[in-house]
C-alpha cells in the first residue's frame, strides 16, 4: 500500500457502513455476538492500516439511532464491545496519531460509556488522521438538529447547516461505502452523500480487511466525479 502513494488520489474522507456481522455468524452457526466481535476486529485492522493509505479521514457506522430496535442482549452486547474496544485500543490511538471523533447523539448513550468518550476524544485531540465513529447516530436527527443551531445563529442556507452538521470540521465525504450486499443508506450521512461516490460490495464486514478497502480506493480513483457540471 505505502508503495502506491497515488492510490488514494483525492479521497481524503472515505465512510463506511459496516454490516454483515450477524450474517457472518449465521453462516457458522454461531451468535450474533461472535459476529460482533469478529466485526471490531476488521475496525482494528482496518484502523492500523489508516496511516498508510493516507486518509484524513474514515467514518465508521458503529449503531445507528435505528439500532436500538434489536433485542436487548444484543444492544448490551454492542455497548459492552464498544467499552472493550475503547479501553483496549485507546493506547494505540494515541501512539499512532488516530485522532477520534464521535458523530450522532451519542451523549445520551449509558454515562460511563459518555465519559470514556469524552476521555477518549482528550487523550487523541492531538492525532493528524481522524477515525470518525458514528454512534447513536441517524442522519435525519443529525440534519434536523444543524437546522435547528443554524436557525437560532442566522438564516437556514444549505452552508449554515452543512456547518453545523456533526461532521462541519470534517472533509468533505469523498467515498461511502456499505459492505453485505444490502444497498441502501439506512439514514447514514444523508446530507454528506450528495456527491459522494458510493461501492457497495458483498464482503460481509467481519471479512473485510485493509485491502478491500485499499481495492475501493482504486477504484475510487478511476471515477470522473462531475458533480453536475462538464
Ligand atoms: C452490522 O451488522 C453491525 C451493526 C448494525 C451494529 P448486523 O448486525 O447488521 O449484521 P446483519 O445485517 O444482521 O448480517
Ligand atoms: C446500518 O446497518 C447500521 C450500522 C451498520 C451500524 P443495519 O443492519 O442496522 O441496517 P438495516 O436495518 O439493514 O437497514
Ligand atoms: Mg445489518
């Protein structure tokens, strides 16, 4: 990867919606929790990779505000492997220069899990390459609320909300990506998509590893991005 340095040309902000994991564990007859755990080890692999293939940024999909539909085993055990992942991985964030950043409400999530956020974002403020995690997160909330701030600051101008959106001091959204097959946006990064280019790949996300998406930022480098023009 490092020995291509033009293989990500011009995709700084890359997002990616992580789905597959319960499939993943369906296949081998084991719970979704597996499938859950086996998902944070392709972010961890994925997150180490992230100096050499150059982004500024990557955004990751972790629950959406939509989540809290499934059962509560199952949101106990993605808020409990969220608190695994921050405690066990936060060193290496800060040895590396991953900066973090969290998108949606997730304020409101359990106040221990608030609090090892709010730790987390200190300890990695200093970090060049950012990894966005979207948590409690849902586009619409997200446009609903910038509106909201963008009213009470001025006039409502798609720059006044694009301003206050959850990622205003983030790039510009470059490549969205959703793994499993499924293809659609389930309320991620709405407002942030409008020129995005998109991939959606079969790869269920416990098996996606670095260089999946390294072969999505080739691809993404053949694209001619118009953005309604010629
Ligand atoms: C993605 O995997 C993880 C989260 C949404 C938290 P899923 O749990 O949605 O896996 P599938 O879609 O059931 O296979
Ligand atoms: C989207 O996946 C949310 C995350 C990846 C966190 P879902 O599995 O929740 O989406 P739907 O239900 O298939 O639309
Ligand atoms: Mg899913």
């Amino acid at each position: 990867m490092g020995d291509s340095p033009d293989r990500s040309a011009g995709a700084r902000h890359v997002a990616i919606i992580m789905d597959g994991n319960g499939r993943w564990a369906k296949k081998r007859a084991l719970p979704r929790s597996i499938g859950h755990q086996r998902g944070v080890e392709a972010v961890r692999r994925l997150v180490r990779a992230l100096e050499p293939m150059g982004l500024d940024c990557l955004t990751l999909y972790a629950f959406s505000s939509e989540n809290w539909k499934r059962s509560e085993d199952e949101v106990d055990d993605l808020m409990n492997l969220m608190r695994k992942f921050i405690k066990s991985d936060l060193p290496e964030f800060v040895a590396n220069g991953v900066k973090l950043k969290i998108i949606g409400d997730w304020q409101s999530l359990a106040p221990d899990i608030v609090a090892m956020l709010e730790d987390a974002l200190a300890q990695t403020a200093n970090g060049t390459q950012t990894l966005a995690v979207a948590l409690n997160y849902g586009a619409q909330n997200e446009i609903a609320r910038a509106a909201v701030k963008a009213a009470e600051t001025g006039a409502i101008t798609t720059e006044s909300i694009t301003a206050q959106l959850d990622t205003s001091d983030l790039p510009p959204l470059d490549l969205l990506i959703r793994t499993s097959g499924e293809i659609r946006l389930s309320n991620f990064l709405l407002w942030q998509a409008a020129y995005a280019e998109m991939l959606f790949v079969d790869t269920l996300w416990p098996d996606f590893k670095p260089e999946h998406l390294s072969q999505a930022l080739n691809d993404f480098a053949q694209r001619e991005r118009r953005y309604g023009g010629r």
